[in-house]
C-alpha cells in the first residue's frame, strides 16, 4: 500500500508540470488503478482484472505512462 501511495505522488510530481489533459488523464488512470487495487481487496478479483486489462490497454499505445503500466 505504501508503494502504491508512493507511485502516485511520483506520478504527481513528474505530470505535475504538464499540461491540463495529461494531470486530468493521468488522474483517471490512477482513480480506475485505485479502484482495481480496492476490489482485489475485497476479493472481485474477476471486476479488477478487467479493469486492469482495460488499463493495461489503454496505457500501452502511451509513452507517457510507463511507471504505471509496469504496476498494472
């Protein structure tokens, strides 16, 4: 959990700079990787595999976005 937390405050100094769509996308990417991380908490194992293939996806065609790819 703890590197979990720290990844996103990386991801928000690193994106911190840039502009609006990148903070607001990068913020959507974190809010669905927190909510697949929470139902694999709860044990909806299935729901947060779909989530983080869709995630998995979607990061992959962006280079912008490899610290959290790697974790997805």
């Amino acid at each position: 959990m703890k590197n979990l937390l720290l990844l996103l405050v990386l991801l928000f100094v690193l994106f911190g700079c840039n502009d609006n769509r990148k903070q607001e996308e990068t913020l959507q990417f974190n809010q669905q990787f927190d909510e697949a991380i929470e139902l694999m908490n709860q044990n909806e194992f299935q729901s947060a595999k779909g989530i983080l293939t869709e995630l998995e996806e979607t990061l992959s065609s962006s280079k912008e976005h490899n610290d959290l790819l790697k974790n997805v």
